[in-house]
C-alpha cells in the first residue's frame, strides 16, 4: 500500500513550514536576544501549533515507527516513576518535559516527506549550529541559556551538527551552501576551543575520526580534516591544551568528582535495580555519596548521560534506550544502502549517502562527549532520532519505493 505521505509532496506544507520555525525558536531562543518575546512564550505557541496540526491533520498512524514506538516506550516508563519516587514532582517535570519533545519528533517524520524539505531541515539545522556557535564565540564560550546554559552542553550539541557540515561541504554543488558549510566547520571547532571543554575535546576527536572512516574521498578529507587541525592548533593556545592535559588526572578536580558520582549512581542502580524515577539521581545521591564528599551533596546531577539513565530508569530503561539506539543505527546503515543504489543515481543519492555519515558520526560525538555530561533528557537525542526517521522514508521513496518503510519488525514492507 503506498504511504500517502509520500505520494503528494506537497501535502502538510504550513505544517513543515512550522516544524521548522519552532526547531529555530528551540534552538535560536529568540527571546534571549529581545526579552519581550520572553513574555510571549514563543516556544510554546510553536508547540501548540504543531500540536493543532497532528490533530487536525489526523496523520499520526504516518509516524508509526520502532523507533517513535521506542520514545513512547520511554516517555510511559518515565511516567510509570511519578507515584513511586522520592521526589514526584521531579518525576513529573522529567516526563512533561520528554513529551513536550514529540511535536516536533512526530511532526518531523510525517511532514518531512521530500528530498528538497529534508535538505531545508539539514541546512537550518547546520545555520542554527553556526549561529550557536557565533553566539558562544561572542559569550566566552557559553550559550544563551536551556540547553546551552554551560560551555560543556554547548560543545556537545556542536560536535553533532559538525559532520553535517562536512559530509555536505564535499557533495554540495552550490557555492554559497558550500560555503555555508565550510563556515560551519570552522566556526563550530573555534567554539568547541573557546568552550574549554574536555568532554567537547573528546567529541571532536571522535566525530572527526568517523568523519574520516566514513568519508568516500579518504585523501581529500584527510586534508580537510589536516586544515582545520592546523587552524584549530593555531587557534588554540597554551591555557587551552593546559585544561585539556588535565583530563589524565582522575584522581583529582573535577575527573575525580565524577568518578565518585558515577561510582554513586552504580551502587544507586544495583540497590535499586528498576530505578529510582526521572531526575531523581540528584535527589538519592547524598544517601550514595562517598567520603571522597566532605559534605552532603544533595542535588549534584550524575555527569554522565549513561549514569543517569543507568540509576533513573533501571532496566527497563537501559533495554528500551539501547533498543532505540540499535534502531537508530540500523537506520543509518540502511540509509548507507538506498543511498547506493546505482539504478538511481544521482546528487539525491550522495544526499542520501552523505547524510549516513553524518548521522553516524553525529550519534558518536553525542555519545562520546554525553559520557560526561547530564544530558539524557535534553532535545538533541530525540529530534535527531525523528530526523533519521524522516530521511529513512524519503530515501525509500528516491528509490522507487514509496510504501516501503522500517516497520516495527525492521523489516521492509513491501
């Protein structure tokens, strides 16, 4: 049966256009540059309006998917923790928050039904990264708030958007969006350097070493990568390689501290082995906490993505996340696959093959500099799970094969 999503590109055309406005509201935050939007509560009315759209529209059995089904899965286990944990109203807040994410995780696997809108969410996507960056540059390093209210949280959303801009750079045509993308590499690595970010450190070096596995021209993109490392040493001076140096030292400084709290959060885990609820590893870590603490440390988050979801949400947590990573992956490899079927070939189908390498080497920066950082329930993740959704429907549809889709089985429906 041929998905009718995919046999009028044209259809939900208002709806992309604010599917996109509301991921420039969540990430650009329009109203920390005029606080008077503040009091309008942008955000939130471009939320309600995709929420209008989803049901007016109707469309929700189109965003039938594992990987939607597995975010689901998570948002009700989230919920299930509300009555049972210490602090309900954490618990509470946490799932609120992860619900008000699948507006635009649905809205992006249902109306992004063409290769051109796909492309159009890629590049705002990459220019909200530049403008982050910009922003960060001009702020010593740190955002304007939300998910960017500290340099570690700002270099780790950075590092996923990085390979975008590089897989693109090399296949894009156009010498201003070429250019664009090229901006974004080095203006991304400079606000990774000025962040001072270890975990941003260990992220770019990941994401640049996938980059290059991945990469077709293996000689062209290691001079690439070569240029910007150069740039990046040039850039960087003594204090910044200094910080860096640090890393080494586990025994001592802030290493050390979350080592002791990814020690907590272990022992939080096996003494409560189905978890303890959502954002409530603040709230238990004082009854965990080592002697290494000289006080009570009551509110201190896990600084780690694995150590939050580990503790939080226990098993049932670990299997229906890593379900949802083996997915995601599985995804981006059949991505790899539609993009190199020779019968279609053509520039839609080194977007295809260049958007795999980005999404996998995206997914490795996140997971590498996430070690460090409380970011489990931040946006990045999620909406980027919804964009591979997206792209997985459109390369079915460039390759002839608009009813096919991932089912729930990982199987092709023919």
């Amino acid at each position: 049966m041929v998905d009718s999503v995919n046999r009028n590109p044209e259809r939900f055309k208002g709806w992309f256009l604010f599917t996109v406005v509301y991921l420039a509201i969540d990430y650009g935050r329009p109203q920390d540059i005029v606080p008077l939007l503040g009091y309008l509560r942008p955000g939130l009315i471009a939320n309600l309006i995709l929420i209008g759209f989803l049901i007016v529209q109707g469309s929700l059995q189109e965003a039938s998917h594992r990987q939607i089904n597995m975010i689901w899965l998570f948002i009700l286990l989230l919920a299930s923790y509300i009555p049972f944990a210490v602090n309900n109203y954490y618990a509470y807040t946490t799932t609120l928050n992860m619900l008000m994410y699948m507006p635009f995780v649905l809205s992006a696997s249902i109306c992004v039904n063409s290769i051109d809108r796909l492309k159009k969410l890629v590049f705002l996507s990459s220019c909200i990264m530049i403008y982050v960056s910009l922003y960060s540059l001009a702020h010593h390093g740190v955002g304007s708030g939300n998910y960017f209210k500290d340099e570690n949280d700002v270099s780790l959303y950075i590092n996923m958007w990085l390979p975008f801009c590089f897989f693109l750079f090399f296949i894009t045509k156009d010498t201003t969006t070429k250019i664009i993308y090229l901006a974004g590499l080095i203006l991304g690595i400079l606000a990774v350097i000025v962040s001072f970010s270890r975990g941003g450190f260990v992220g770019l070096v990941v994401v640049s070493i996938v980059c290059w596995l991945y990469s077709s021209k293996k000689m062209v993109s290691l001079v690439v990568i070569g240029l910007l490392a150069i740039m990046m040493l040039s850039f960087a001076g003594d204090a910044y390689w200094e910080r860096i140096s640090t890393a080494k030292n586990t025994d001592q400084g802030t290493a050390a501290q979350r080592i002791e709290s990814w020690k907590a959060g272990w022992n939080m885990f096996l003494d409560n082995p189905w978890g303890v609820g959502g954002y409530n590893f603040p709230i238990r870590f004082e009854e965990y906490q080592s002697d290494y603490f000289k006080r009570g440390m009551w509110g201190r988050v896990a600084h780690s993505l694995w150590l939050t979801l580990i503790p939080e949400l226990g098993i049932a947590g670990i299997i229906i996340y890593f379900l949802l990573m083996k997915y995601n992956f599985t995804d981006i490899m059949l991505l790899k696959k539609l993009g190199s079927n020779r019968t279609h070939d053509g520039p839609d189908r080194q977007y295809i093959t260049a958007l795999s390498g980005a999404f996998l080497a995206s997914l490795a920066g996140y997971f590498s500099s996430g070690t460090f950082l409380s970011v489990l329930y931040y946006p990045h993740y999620w909406y980027l799970t919804g964009i591979i959704v997206a792209s997985v429907k459109v390369a079915h549809t460039l390759n002839g094969d608009p009813g096919a889709s991932e089912g729930n089985d990982g199987k092709m429906r023919q």
